[in-house]
C-alpha cells in the first residue's frame, strides 16, 4: 500500500529529527552565549518548524486516511501516540520555547524542555516501529 509506505518514510524523517533534537540540539542550547540566545533561539524556532510542521501534518494525515480505510489496531496505536505527541508538543515544549524567547537564556526551562522532550522521543521511536510492522 503506497500510504503504509509514505507513512514509514515521514515516520522516518520524524524518528531521526527528534533524536537529533533530544540529543544534539535542546542540550546545546545550554553551551550557547547569553547576549546571542534570543537572536539565536528566534532563528533556530523558525528553521526546525519548516521540517518539523509539515513532516508532523503530513503524519497525521496519513495516519488518518489509514485508519478510515482499514482501521486496525496498530493504525490505531499510531494515532494515539500521534495525538499525544501533539498534546505535548502545545502544552509543554511551545510553552518552554515561548519563555526562552522571551526570558532569554534559561537553564530551569532548558532542563524542561530536554526532559519533557522524552514524551516525543520515545513515542515517535514507537510509533516509527509501529509503522515498520503494520
């Protein structure tokens, strides 16, 4: 089914980019200058959200039409991994984002957002393997 198939591929994008994200990226922004943080932040807010909001929408819609044309629980799965993972991607990384725009370099909320970051890690390496076997 060529949906499965373009599903396995943005799984994919997904599984890596959140990996890097976990690993790499929320963690450096501890080692960046103060005085440059928000510049730096405000620029690195828009790039990643250019790959990660189409890779996210174009899951969800995936996943959608999967489940509407043969609605098995491993589809099913997926989508509630998906939904939680956009729960708390809005109530809890946005609103990390939001205050180190705002408040600058913050090492409370860096913590945060690597912590509450997990959510995402292991449910998108989940819903990857998923994938892989529905």
């Amino acid at each position: 089914m060529e949906i499965v198939h373009w599903l396995n591929i943005i799984n994919f994008g997904l599984v890596v980019l959140i990996w890097l994200v976990q690993l790499i990226i929320y963690p450096s922004f501890a080692h960046i200058d103060e005085a440059g943080f928000v510049n730096w932040h405000r620029k690195y807010v828009k790039r990643i959200s250019s790959v990660a909001i189409p890779l996210m929408l174009a899951q969800i819609l995936l996943v959608f039409r999967l489940v509407f044309l043969k609605s098995n629980l491993l589809d099913f799965l997926m989508l509630s991994g998906i939904t939680i993972i956009w729960i708390a991607s809005f109530s809890l990384s946005v609103p990390c984002h939001k205050k180190l725009q705002k408040r600058g370099k913050d090492q409370a909320v860096i913590k945060r957002l690597v912590q509450t970051n997990w959510i995402r890690t292991i449910l998108w390496t989940a819903i990857f393997l998923t994938g892989i076997f529905s």
